[in-house]
C-alpha cells in the first residue's frame, strides 16, 4: 500500500475513534444521548475536514444520514435544508456567476474604470481595488472574479515594465486582491458565502438584514480596511522608475475585446435588474432568492448560460456541503446542546461577551488561528456561527456580530493551501511565474491585522445600531 493510503486510513482511523468516544460517552446532565452522537458525528466531520480525507460534502451527507438512522430527526427535517431559500439562491448566484465569466463582461468593466485612472502604480492599483468594490456586488462569485481580473493584473504590470516576481507585480495583484476578494464581506451579494452565512443565522436576523442594512452595518469596516489596505500596499510595494504604461494601451486591450456582444449585453442587464431588487428586497416583496433564479432562469432561456455550463461549471459540491451544513444549527436545537451550551458555559462566555471590545477581538483572532487547521473557509465560519449563536442571543447580541468576526479574517494566504480563492486569483495571474508567494504574505499579514483593529473600531457603531447592548 502507497503512502498517502496509509496516512488517509490513519487520519480516518483517528476520526472514527474520537467520534465514536464522544458518540458512547455517557451524556452530561440535561442532556440526552443523542445529543452525544450529534456531537460525536460533529467531531468525525471535523477531523475529516481538517485531514482532507473525505470530501467535505461526503461528510455532511454521512452526518445527515446518521441523524436518520439514529432517530434524531426524520429524513424530510435532515435533508429538508436542501430545499431552502439559501441553496436555491447558491445555485442561481453560481449561475448568473457562469454567464459572467463567460461573456466576457468583467474583463470590460474593469479595463474601462483603468482607462480612467493614471496609468502609474498608485493609479492604476487604486483602479483595481475600486473596480473590485463596483462591480462586486453584481457578481456573487468571487472565485470567478479573481481568477479573471488575477490574470488582468499581472498583464497590467508587464505594461507598466516591472518584471516577474517584483514588487510592482505583487502590488498590483495585492490591489486585485483586496478589491475583489478581501473587501468582499460588505457587501452582501459580493460573495455566496455571505448568503451562506445569513442561512446559518436566526430568522429573525435574517429579516433584519437586508442588502441595504448589511452594507450600512459594514460601512466603517469596508472605509477603514479599504483606505488602510491601499496605503499598506503603497507601503509594501511601491516601485521605483517611471512606468511604461500609457491610456493607449489599456485603449488597445478594450479595442481587443471588440464591441460588447449580445451575451455581454444580456448579462449585464440581468445583473443590473438582480441588484435592483436585491437592494429593495423589503420595499418590492421579492425575496432574493426569487430574483437570482428568474436571473438565472433568462439566462439558460436566451442561451447565455448552456445546458453543459450549467451541469459542468456550478460547483455542486459546494452546494450540497451546504445544504447539509444549515441543518447543523438545527440539530444542536433539536437535541438541546445549544441550551445546555448556554447553562454551562453562559458564565464564562457572559462575561466575554460584555466586554464587546474584547469578544470581537478574541473571536477574530481565533477564527483566524482556525484557518491554518480547518482548511475549508465555508467548515471555519460556520462552525464559529453555529457555536457562539446561542451564547450572543443570550447575552442580547446579534449572532450576526460573530459570524462577522470570522468572515472578515476567512481568507488568509500565510499558506497557499489554506485559500481557494487565492489559488484561482494566483494560477490565473500566472503563479509561481509571475508572483512570488513570499512576497505576497507580509500584505495579507498586515491587511489581516487591520481588518481585526476595524472590527473592533465598529463596536460603538454595532452599539449605536442596536446590534451590541
């Protein structure tokens, strides 16, 4: 038997032990044994996400399964969240993300707002960064995003005249980043994740929370990490000499693309009407929801999206992890450890919690420490969510508090395993090639600390909100 076999049966040897410890140790008072076996499940799935062992979609299907055949729940309850708003929401927001990245249109738009800008290293990065901000709330996906606008980055720095692997390069590939992808968590359909995250939390906070008053409660977060994230890449990578490029050549790459075709056309009014509604949600009655598979819906009719694209290029396994995921939260209720959670724990998390300054900032700090075990982003936040929920609502904070806390500091490159999302924005900018990974870690350092110091700084704001006592 090879190797890696051996340490697969080995992780997985681990993982079924320590689950099944947790699964037949006797239940602390005020809880029953099923509640033993959620958590033993829990762990299992854990362990395998972290090893890597077992696809982490795999593994929500064993936990939903196990939840069946013990009695816990019945199957329409265990798989009941694979109906929901949210997965049909994933798979539309997935959709509308195919028919952008295949139409070309994001390529457009961001090569039009560089045109405007100077063409120098300050210009140009401030463009990439604000063309991030513009077009992400129109584009669900930030994977796609990055991996079409990584490759723009690196073409711009070659015009510019910096040499592979400079720290021109990296600057302006840190500026894609930070726009596109790190910037990302303000607003609410800039990122499926963040649909993900409103599913994980209470009803009540998912009305709360609209498209409009997500942004409004992430706007001093977005101004400080945005302004700050700007200067540190300034700071970082600034170069040296004069740049080549000129308007004429970022003319030349738009005179490229010829004149927008009837895909692009069709997808840029799609997403402009998504929005539309996505904004006034609670003043149209519309759910979100609705609106991205009608979006959805014309696509596949006119033939921007085909049969193939939609089979082939929606990431399935993504969407069933999380339709399984979302009934996490359920089971905890159902078996009572989010009660027995808040009764044994509620002291010590009490008094976290009122402190908001320090509960924001341990929080943060520990879901980023996460990050360098817990390899999937989606399996991070969510249990952070999952977890501190029944301590905020106790404590009369909105959970939506927490989920933030580990939202903003969920992309961490320090490895390059630790990030997809990375991985598509630094293949497609042509990796090893082009960008030096060393080079690229001191900005996600100093960018990731900034981020926590914002957080904190929204405290007063949260309590002004109402989201904070």
């Amino acid at each position: 038997m090879d190797k890696v076999f051996l340490r697969k049966l080995f992780y997985e040897s681990i993982a079924v032990i320590i689950g099944l410890f947790i699964s037949l140790y006797p239940a602390p008072m005020n809880l029953g044994q099923s509640a033993m076996w959620v958590l033993g499940l829990l762990a299992w799935a854990i362990i395998n996400w972290m090893t890597n062992v077992i696809p982490d979609f795999v593994c929500i299907f064993v936990m939903c399964s196990g939840w069946v055949l013990l009695g816990i729940m019945s199957f329409p309850t265990a798989f009941g969240s694979f109906s929901s708003t949210t997965v049909w929401l994933l798979i539309s927001a997935m959709g509308i993300s195919v028919a952008v990245s295949k139409s070309g249109l994001l390529a457009r738009i961001a090569l039009k707002v560089m045109s405007i800008a100077p063409p120098t290293f300050s210009g140009q990065s401030f463009a990439l960064m604000c063309s991030g901000l513009l077009i992400g709330p129109f584009i669900p996906s930030t994977i796609v995003k990055v991996s079409i606008v990584g490759a723009m980055a690196t073409d711009i720095g070659n015009k510019l005249g910096y040499e592979d692997c400079s720290k021109g390069m990296a600057g302006l590939w840190s500026s894609m980043y930070l726009g596109y992808n790190q910037l990302s968590q303000a607003f609410l359909s800039a990122s499926f994740f963040a649909y993900i995250i409103m599913s994980l939390l209470p009803v009540d906070v998912q009305a709360q929370f609209t498209w409009i008053y997500w942004l409004i409660a992430m706007l001093p977060w977005l101004f400080i990490s945005g302004i700050i994230g700007f200067c540190l890449i300034q700071f970082h990578y600034s170069p040296k000499g004069a740049p080549k490029l000129t308007h004429d050549d970022i003319r030349n790459m738009l005179t490229r693309l010829g004149p927008m075709k009837r895909d692009e056309k069709l997808t840029l009014v799609v997403l402009i009407v998504c929005v539309f509604f996505w904004v006034l949600e609670r003043i149209v009655n519309v759910p979100a929801a609705i609106t991205a598979i009608v979006g959805l819906c014309i696509l596949l009719s006119l033939g921007v999206i085909k049969v193939t694209d939609f089979n082939q290029r929606i990431s399935w396994n993504v969407i069933c992890f999380m339709g399984g995921a979302i009934n996490l939260a359920k089971a905890i209720t159902v078996t009572g450890i989010d009660k027995w959670l808040g009764a044994t724990y509620g002291g010590m998390m009490a008094s976290l919690i009122s402190n908001p300054y320090l509960f924001v900032f341990v929080v943060s700090i520990a879901a980023l420490l996460a990050r360098f075990i817990i390899v999937d982003m989606t399996t991070c936040y969510a249990l952070f969510i999952v977890v501190l929920t029944p301590f905020c609502m106790n404590a009369g904070m909105s959970p939506w508090i927490a989920a933030m806390c580990a939202y903003c500091v969920v992309y961490p490159y320090f490895t390059k395993y630790q990030n997809v999302n990375f991985l598509a924005a630094f293949n497609s900018a042509g990796g090893d090639e082009k960008l030096s990974h060393s080079m690229l870690v001191p900005f996600c350092l100093t960018f990731h600390i900034t981020s926590i110091i914002a957080l904190v700084a929204c405290v007063p704001y949260w309590q002004l909100l109402g989201l904070i006592p």
